[in-house]
C-alpha cells in the first residue's frame, strides 16, 4: 500500500515516533509538507493529514484528493475550530492575561465586538475546515472525547480510529537519578494556567521539596513570560528552574527522566506525549480533575492523581511505577500500535 502523509515541516520531535510507527513492510510512505506540494491523482492508495493545517484544510475541501482521508489528529488542530466550544483557560490565568498589553489590537477588537470578533478571525482562518471535514473518512484523535466533539460538531459519519504515534521504549532508563522533584506545564502558552495553578499551591507545602522546573521557551511573548517567572519566584522562590531556551528533544526527555512529579494544570487535551513518557519512566503525573486525559487515562488503569489545595506531592512508589510502565508498553508501545495499524490498513481496504 501506498500513502501519503502530509506532515508539519517544523515538527521533528514527532517524527521519531511517526517513522517508527508506519515502518511497516506492506506500507510505502511518501512524506509531504502540504498536500498541494505533493498530492497526485492516482499514485496513492491513501491519504493521512498529520495536524490538520489550514493550507490541508483548503485543498481537502477542493476536492482533489480522490483516496480515502485519514486525519491523525495532535489536538492543537481542533481547539481553535469556530464550531468547537471546548474552554482552555481558567478565570485567574485569562484574568492576568487581559490585564495586560491592552492596546494589543486583538484584544481591543475583542472588547469593542465581544465574540463576533473571534467569529471573524476563526472563519477567515478556518473556513474551509466545515467542508474538508465532510471529505474526510477516518480520524485518529489522541483522545476519543475528541473525536466525538468534530463528529458532533462537523460530521455525523465521521468514522473513529483508536491509535496514537508510540511511546519509543529506548527512552525508558533506570539511569536518572530524580533530580529534578516538580516539572510544572509544557510551555508558556497561556492553556497552561499558571495563575491558576499557582495560587492553588501557594498554601501547599509539599510543593516545596526540591527543584522545580518551568518550560517556558515557546507558546507566549515576552512579557507574559515575565509574568509567570515573577510568581513562580514569590512561590518557589530558589528552587525554581526556568527553561526559557529551546532544547533538543533529547535533552528535554531527559528533564522528564530526572522528574519525581509532574504537573499539568490544562483543562483540554495537551501534552500527552510527555505524560505518556512520564508514566512510562516512574514519575508521578498530576492533572487539573478536569482534563479529559484524567478521565482518560484513569479509565485505562493508569495511576495518576488529580490537584487541589490539599494534594500531597509524593513520588511514586516501585510498584505503582511498574504498573504505569507495563500500561504504556501494551497499550502506547510499537508493537501494540502497529498491530492496530495494520488492522485500520485492512479496513480502509474494505
């Protein structure tokens, strides 16, 4: 079988995964940047969207492409959708947020026009996704709620998929020592609720037992990394870390290696990657109760934990660490998952 894979340019730390997964004897791959850079009428027998993009959204809807569609969702490509009312950020976080740069002419716009303002740039963004949605057979989402938000959404006879890139085993090590006690968020984007996390710790002792590092290189400006670095340091005080430069994906992974705790306060679907690796190397992960991927992964039979102002931030214990690994390794590891590739191979064969 021939595919097509349409894959973002500057997304290397997926492809690692990405490559893993597809290398499969039966399969020849041909990765492109956009479908309008490589797409051609009968050389394909299918067709994968990794992170559906606009520029793929636009030439879907054209309706070119004559193979079967799969799009492998990442999550970011759903949340800014103008028919998706998911809510990403929380009341402190979205507080300090528009207290700032208020001559920013996307906020005046929002105060002078409230909601029609956001109406007008997600259409002219997104407005062929209603029709390429329509034109798409089969979606892969990280999580199924959100499958059924676009189903419900955009198209009723959207058909769903239950597969994910894998947890490459060879980044499991007993090597790291647990330096690093807390890595806190996945950027700086303002979906990590930092406020809002941050005054939830503020009477919490046990966050105060080690280092504890913020990714901060990517996902805001400036000025609103300041911000989070000036509570961070009333909060943590020295034993706060910054990582405001950008890291190779190798010395990233590491960090999460040397983490006892980790600590995403989103309330959508983000950073399950480094979750995964999280449970898959003895870290205890902490999401905000109302992330789906709380719900999700609990479900699974993972051990994770929620945060309130009275969670007690410990490590796991070797048990509880074993369990989560032998999880990821059936359920997120290669073999698991190209065996269900296989079978959505066979199935858009039907």
């Amino acid at each position: 079988m021939k595919i097509l894979h349409s894959f973002p340019e500057k997304e290397s730390k997926f492809l690692t995964h990405f490559n893993a997964l597809f290398q499969i004897s039966s399969i020849e791959n041909k990765v492109v940047k956009s479908l309008e850079s490589g797409y051609v009428k009968e050389k394909y027998d299918l067709v994968i969207v990794h992170n559906l993009r606009p520029k793929d959204a636009k030439f879907i809807a054209q309706g070119k492409i004559q193979e079967k569609i799969i799009w492998f969702s990442w999550g970011t490509d759903i949340y800014k959708l103008p028919n998706i009312n998911a809510s990403s950020i929380l009341p402190l976080t979205n507080k300090k947020y528009l207290s700032i740069d208020r001559c920013n002419v996307k906020k005046l716009a929002d105060l002078i026009f409230g909601k029609k303002a956001k109406h007008i740039r997600k259409y002219t963004t997104y407005r062929h996704y209603k029709k390429a949605i329509l034109k798409i057979d089969t979606m892969i989402p990280v999580i199924k709620s959100e499958y059924i938000l676009i189903r419900d959404s955009y198209n009723s006879k959207l058909k769903y998929f239950d597969l994910n890139y894998p947890v490459i085993e060879d980044n499991y090590s007993d090597n790291y020592e647990k330096k690093i006690f807390a890595i806190v968020g996945n950027s700086a984007a303002i979906w990590n609720n930092h406020f809002d996390l941050f005054e939830r710790l503020s009477s919490n002792p046990s966050i105060k037992q080690g280092k504890v590092y913020l990714p901060l290189s990517y996902g805001a400006t400036e000025r609103w990394i300041s911000f989070i670095k000036s509570e961070a340091n009333e909060l943590f005080g020295d034993a706060v870390v910054f990582i405001d430069q950008l890291m190779s994906k190798v010395e990233y992974d590491k960090l999460i290696l040397q983490s006892e705790v980790m600590i995403m306060y989103h309330i959508r679907q983000s950073a399950m990657g480094n979750i995964l690796m999280a449970l898959d190397n003895s870290v205890h992960v902490y999401l905000n109760e109302e992330n789906p991927i709380y719900e999700y992964l609990i479900t699974k039979g993972f051990v994770l934990s929620t945060v309130s102002r009275n969670t007690r931030f410990v490590p796991l214990d070797p048990a509880q660490s074993k369990h989560n690994r032998v999880l990821v390794r059936k359920i997120y590891g290669l073999r698991s998952l190209q065996v269900k590739l296989d079978r959505l191979i066979q199935t858009m064969h039907e």
